[in-house]
C-alpha cells in the first residue's frame, strides 16, 4: 500500500488514464513534455509492486541506445526513488531487470529475433511512430494482456491511424495530452514551448498542441512513405548531388522508379568534402560508375569528378526546372528509406514561398533543400521525359 500511495501521489493524467482503462491497446498521443512516457513508466511500476502473478513487460523502441537514454533512465530513476530498483536484479549485459518474479526486458526492434521470438504479457512501445507496421505486428501477436503506447503525431499518414486510433475498435483507446498536462514543467519551459505559437504554426499543432500533423499548403512535397531500406526492391538506380563544402553539405541520394513509385535513399549528407573527398567515397562504396546527375552550376567540380573515374554528368536545368522538376516528384508514390534522416528533415521544412499578405507562390524557398535539390537533378534529368515515365 506503501509504493502504491508514493506512487499516486506524484502522477500526471496519463497514470490514471492508463490505470482506468479497460481496452487491451491503449495510445497515449501527445506534444513534447507532455509527461506521458514518464507516467508510463510510473504506471509500469505500480504493477510491478502490486500484482502477485509474476509479468513479463516488455520496453520496446526502435533502438536500444535511444531507449536506454530515454525510458530506461526514468524507469530505473522511479525505482530507486521508491527503493525498489535496489531489491530487484538489473542484468544490464541481457538488459532485463527482475523484482519480486517479475521481469522488465528492454528490446530493440533492430533485434528482430527477440520481438518474434518472446511473449510477454505487458508491452510498452515508446515513440511508436518510429517503428514499421510489422514490428508492430509481431508485438502484437505476442502480448498476451496489454499493449500501451506513445507518440508524437508528426507524421500525418502512419499505421497508428489507420490500424489503430482511427479503426473504431472497441479494443483500442486513445487520449490526447500536451505540456499544459505536465504539472511538473517549471514556469520558465512551459514559456520556451509556447514561444513555437508564433515561431512555427505546424510545429507547434504537433510539439505544442499535441494534434496530429496536418501538411501545410506551403510544404511542397507530402505524403511521402518511409520503409526500411532493405524492403527496397532491386533496381537500376542512379544517382543526384548536390555540391556543398563549408556552410552548406554535399547531398548525394540513389534514385530509382518502378511503375508509379519512386525509391530514395540518402547516401551521404556532409559538410567540408572536397571533389577529391567525393571521387573517393564513391568508389569505396562502389558507386563511382553508376550514372550520377550533378547541379550544372558546378561545371569544373563536374570535369574534375569525371577525371577521377565518377560517372558524373551535368543535371538539366534551364528556365522553370526547379518547379518543373518539383511537380515531376510530385506524380510519383515516393517511398523513402527511413535510414534517409536528413532527407526526411528537409521534406518536413521545405516551404514555398509567402507573401506578408498571406499569399503563397510558386517558388520554393531556397533553404533546407540539399538532398531535396538533389533528389530534383536525379529526377528531373532521368524522367522528364514522360514517354518513359510508367516504364519498369
């Protein structure tokens, strides 16, 4: 009765929410500094101080260093805060800790064979939105008694809405908290988060508000999808760069069409490379003869590559080939590796330009584009032609 009392009285909503609900899968959606990973470790805990049949929890993220750094840090802090940490076993080599016949283990799903291969009767997964569908699937399958998970809506199209939070099943209950839940948060952060209202609208609707991300009429590339790159199929790709060297990185991404889809993976994202540098990336990735279109700014970057046995070639561009090249991406299904990080980054702030009186133009904003520029010399320059545009 003890822990349960210490417990209670230090929880935000999320706790309760957690503890009341009945539904087998229970989504906890929410900004930054909602409080809600932290509850739910603090709901973690409670059952492992007060159910007698021994549990099995399963902790799952998309990484073991990010969720060592994140939900084990709270966790193992809340237990040793109530003493319990200290009468439990903590194997950190098989990162499983033990108390009282119940079992915690930490999973990655970068472990594939340790989420299809167990059952667990409780299994949190936080920052689910990182996480492939089938992952999920796998987990599911295998937990027994409740699935509890969180996230932030960053991503307007993902599994966790059509699956789950808009699916209308009577098994699945969401809620929704932001910061202003977190009774925790010293009056001097609750300001830093709300300075986003005027900073950045859409990024305050998902940090701020906690609402599921909405692609703004000014974003001009969405509903892009991100897989593994090694779901990739097999293909003929080519590549696009983008030369940078002190402020600005070189950006080289693979590019490859099947029927309506178009496959991207970031290669290399890196400031202070030389041509040299460059040449002799390529190669050691065995990638200096695969057919590369470059920005023809850069005619002498562009010899010197070709000296240096890279299959470089200068990009098309002329008179409207940036918002031509644009709309050409925008006829594909593009699927994105979801290794591609600062690809992915500069899709999510890539704007078209606004007028003071609100009115939005046809001209992209010439910032956070590296990867996105070259991604529009590779696929420009290799399908404008739209006689072969469906061909495989």
């Amino acid at each position: 009765m003890g822990t349960q009392q210490r417990v209670s009285e230090a929880c935000n909503i999320q706790f309760y929410q957690t503890l009341k609900s009945k539904a087998r899968i229970k989504v906890h959606q929410g900004g930054t500094r909602s409080g809600k990973t932290y509850a739910i470790c603090q709901y973690l805990v409670y059952k492992l101080t007060t159910e007698k049949d021994p549990l099995v929890i399963s902790i799952v993220r998309k990484t073991l260093p990010a969720l060592k750094g994140s939900v084990q840090r709270d966790l193992i802090g809340i237990m040793q805060r109530l003493g319990v940490y200290y009468l439990g076993v903590h194997n950190k080599a098989e990162n499983t800790f033990k108390y009282n016949g119940h079992t915690i283990e930490f999973l990655s799903v970068d472990e594939p064979q340790k989420i299809r291969g167990r059952k667990r009767d409780i299994c949190f997964i936080n920052e689910a939105n990182e996480l492939h569908y089938e992952d999920y699937r796998q987990l599911n399958m295998r937990t027994t008694q409740e699935i509890i998970i969180d996230f932030n809506p960053s991503d307007p199209v993902h599994w966790l809405y059509s699956e789950l939070i808009d699916s209308e099943r009577d098994d699945v209950e969401t809620w929704v908290t932001t910061y202003s839940d977190n009774k925790f948060l010293s009056p001097e952060l609750v300001r830093e988060i709300e300075l986003l209202k005027t900073k950045d609208p859409d990024y305050w609707r998902v940090f701020g508000e906690g609402q599921r991300a909405v692609f703004s009429n000014r974003q001009i590339f969405n509903n892009w999808e991100y897989i593994p790159y090694d779901d990739f199929p097999d293909l003929d790709y080519h590549l696009g760069l983008d030369f940078g060297f002190s402020n600005d990185p070189t950006a080289i991404l693979k590019v490859a069409k099947k029927n309506d889809k178009l496959y991207v993976h970031e290669i290399l994202y890196k400031t202070g490379l030389t041509n040299r540098d460059i040449a002799e990336y390529l190669k050691a990735q065995g990638l200096n003869q695969t057919l590369m279109f470059c920005d023809s700014a850069e005619p002498k970057s562009i010899e010197e590559l070709r000296q240096m046995d890279c299959l470089a070639k200068p990009a098309i561009k002329g008179a409207g080939s940036i918002t031509a090249g644009i709309s050409l991406i925008k006829e594909f299904d593009v699927i994105v590796s979801q290794e591609s990080k600062n690809l992915i980054q500069e899709q999510r702030t890539y704007f078209w330009k606004q007028l003071k009186d609100g009115t939005i133009i046809n001209t992209p904003i010439d910032k956070n584009n590296h990867l996105a520029d070259a991604l529009r010399y590779a696929t420009y320059s290799m399908y404008k032609n739209r006689n072969d545009f469906f061909v495989i």
